[in-house]
C-alpha cells in the first residue's frame, strides 16, 4: 500500500487526532465517514488483473475495509509514521507481527516482564511448535541485552513501561545494540501510549499498540496496530496475516475506536496528572509497600522515562499493599467508584491484583511478589478515586 498521507502533520496531536482520516461522505455530504459493514465491494469488469491477496483493491472484507483504512490513517499519523495496520486486537498485531519476520531456526530475545500473551507466545507456541530460538532478557538491563544478542538475532521485542511492572527500558540503547548485531527492533507501546512515547522516533522498527486501551479509551472495542516506516515488510504483515490468516479488524470495531480516538490526547493529558496525584498519595500511604510509576522520582527508570517520555507517564500505577491475596480481593471488591476488572486505559478506572499464585511471579523484582495490584488510571475525579481508595483500604484495617 502506499505510504499513508498526513495532511496534519505540521499540526499538534490533539489536531491530528481530530482531523486525520476524517472526510465528507461523498454520497450525502455528511460530515462523518459512513460505517461500512459490507463484506464484499464490486469488482471490476476485467478480472485478469485482480490479486485476491491483495490489500490495494476493496473486494473483500478480510482484504481490507474504509473504516479500517481510515482508521489506519489517524494510527499512523499519531506516530508520524508512513504506515499503520489495524487489526482485530493487541495479540493480533503481535501475532502478525511475529508471524511474518520470524521462521524455524531464526533468533528472537523477549522481555522477562511483558504482556501475558507475548510470554504465551514465544516461552510455549513460537519455540516448540516452529523451532524458533526464543530468549527471556530482563530489558531494563541494558547489560543483559548486549550478553544476549548475537549476529543470528532475528528480532528483539521490548515492551515500555511494561506490564504489569511499569518496569522502564531504554528504546535507543537496544535499537542500537540490535541493529550493531543486524536484529529489528519492536516496541509494545501500549503503556505509554503515542501521546507520551514514539518508539519510530528512537529507531525502532515496528510499534505495537493495543488500541482496545488508552487509545480508544471507552472499553467497548478491541483492536490493535502495528505501526511503521518499512512499507514492503508492512504489505507482507497484510498479505501473510491479515488476509491468510484472518486477524483483520471488524469495521464496527474499527469505527467504534476512530470515534474514541479523537478525545485521546486530551484524555491522556488528564489521565498523566491523575495518574501522578494517585502514584504520589499512594507512595506516602501508610501500608503501602511499593509504587511503581515511572513518574515518581524515587523510581528506578524515573530519569529514563523523563528522556523517553515526552508528556508524562501513562496511566497504570503498580503498587503493593501489606495483606495477603484474600485481603487483596476484598479491599478490590470494596472499591465504589474504581470498577474491579481486568483491562486499562479505560474512561473509569479498572483495579486488578497479581496474586502471590501467578504463574510469572518469580519472574518479577522481589518486592512485587506479595500484594501487588495494577491500577489503571480513569477519568473521575482524582480526588474522589483517592478517597475510595483510602476507604477500601480501612476496610481491610490498612
Ligand atoms: C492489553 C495489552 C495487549 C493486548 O491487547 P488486546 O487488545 O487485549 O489483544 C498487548 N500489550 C499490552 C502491553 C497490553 O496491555
């Protein structure tokens, strides 16, 4: 596909996010872009010509879709990208991603703290179903990286702030590192999200981004993208694992998070100060064991982040409490105004403890295997979310 336009991009981001990808319908003049929902799009009258692989041509749903499209327009421009590819979900991306630039015998190194389905992927499916080499590193240890990589490196994928430690990594170290050793370099930058990192602007190769989190940012779409400068390897990521392996977004999905994306920087930029009240109030909370927000200056990747993170620290705060996992639950069920659910960068904010029990827990620095919880940061009051949690502390004698 051809490299995306960007007709904003002298423009700040919160004008990009309301007017890239956004047009007249040509049909009624409306000044939204329809849904469209079709799976199939006429052909043309001379077939000779027609790829059924391709992405270029409107001809089937799986092959691509407007809303999609439009929606791929805005991605990429809030990462001022050529390309962006939006599929069906966070996993998808990375599925699609790893997929297309890994085969048997090729090299990958992956963060010891990640994404559970990016640990899922390459600890059990990627190395023993195609015989891919599959590395544990801790990446907030630039030292392991470099003892790690070798000339075979295929791939190294890094995640910042990761989940669920908010452990930092340095994007420019490793990209330097990998590409001295000829590997590619991708970032999941759900964390952190376009408005506060891009990844592309340190020499990474490919971003990642949920889409069902900060960015559409209303918890009623799942979707995801990847996000890039290399247009050939891009239109093999379509070819290879959107139109023959199916990961294609559904164009409601893709609507639906076009129309969360236009209040996105400003949801971020409130999200970023709650988030520092928050982490702050919970550090100087008696009980309160640790606060991992890289926001903080106590916290290790704190003058990384200030580097690296150019409008403020994202929304999930990981912090540990003196009790134990069923004193966790409780004080998690006793919440009023923060909803006890998994996910995050929702408009509410969403709680959910790592118990002592997790299957990863030893993967994680000492201090988090006990009473740990992930808390992502919504858009109430901050005030009034630090109230709640103060009472759903009391009530369990904290
Ligand atoms: C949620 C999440 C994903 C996966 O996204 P889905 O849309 O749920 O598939 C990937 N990476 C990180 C860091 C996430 O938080």
């Amino acid at each position: 596909m051809a490299k995306k336009q960007n007709l904003y991009k002298e423009y700040g981001i919160a004008t990009q996010a309301v007017h890239t990808g956004t047009g007249y319908d040509e049909e009624t003049g409306a000044v939204r872009r329809p849904l469209h929902m079709a799976n199939s799009y006429k052909l043309p009258d001379d077939l000779s010509k027609v790829n059924y692989s391709s992405t270029d041509l409107l001809m089937y749903s799986r092959n691509g879709n407007p809303n999609q499209h439009w929606l791929e327009e805005k991605i990429a421009a809030l990462h001022d990208a050529d390309d962006a590819i939006v599929l069906a979900s966070g996993v998808a991306a990375l599925h699609a991603l790893f997929w297309t630039l890994l085969k048997s015998g090729d090299r990958v190194i992956y963060p010891k703290v990640s994404y559970m389905a990016v640990y899922r992927l390459f600890h059990e499916l990627f190395n023993k179903k195609f015989g891919v080499e599959t590395v544990m590193v801790d990446m907030t240890d630039i030292d392991a990286v470099k003892k790690a990589i070798t000339k075979g490196t295929r791939l190294v994928h890094i995640e910042t702030p990761d989940n669920p430690t908010n452990g930092v990594t340095d994007i420019e170290e490793v990209v330097k590192i990998a590409h001295e050793n000829g590997a590619l370099v991708s970032v999941d930058n759900t964390f952190a999200s376009p408005y506060n990192q891009k990844p592309l602007s340190y020499g990474a190769d490919f971003v990642v981004e949920s889409l069902t989190k900060f960015i559409n940012g209303h918890g009623d779409a799942q979707g995801g993208a990847i996000i890039s400068n290399a247009l050939e390897t891009m239109d093999r990521i379509r070819y290879e694992a959107q139109v023959n392996v199916g990961s294609v977004i559904s164009p409601f999905n893709a609507w639906q998070i076009f129309r969360g994306s236009v209040s996105f920087p400003l949801r971020m930029k409130r999200i970023n100060d709650s988030a520092l009240q928050i982490a702050t109030w919970l550090e100087q909370r008696e009980n309160v064991t640790f606060v991992s927000y890289p926001g903080l200056e106590s916290n290790k990747g704190h003058n990384l982040a200030k580097r690296q993170m150019k409008n403020g620290f994202g929304g999930v705060i990981s912090f540990g409490v003196r009790a134990d996992d069923k004193a966790v639950e409780r004080l998690c069920a006793n919440l009023k105004v923060v909803t006890f659910a998994v996910s995050l960068g929702h408009d509410e904010s969403l709680i959910f403890p790592q118990p002592s029990y997790d299957e990863r827990i030893n993967l994680y620095p000492e201090k988090f295997r006990n009473g740990f919880i992930r808390f992502s940061v919504g858009l109430e009051e901050p005030e009034d979310i630090i109230a709640d949690l103060d009472q759903a502390f009391r009530s369990i004698g904290l």
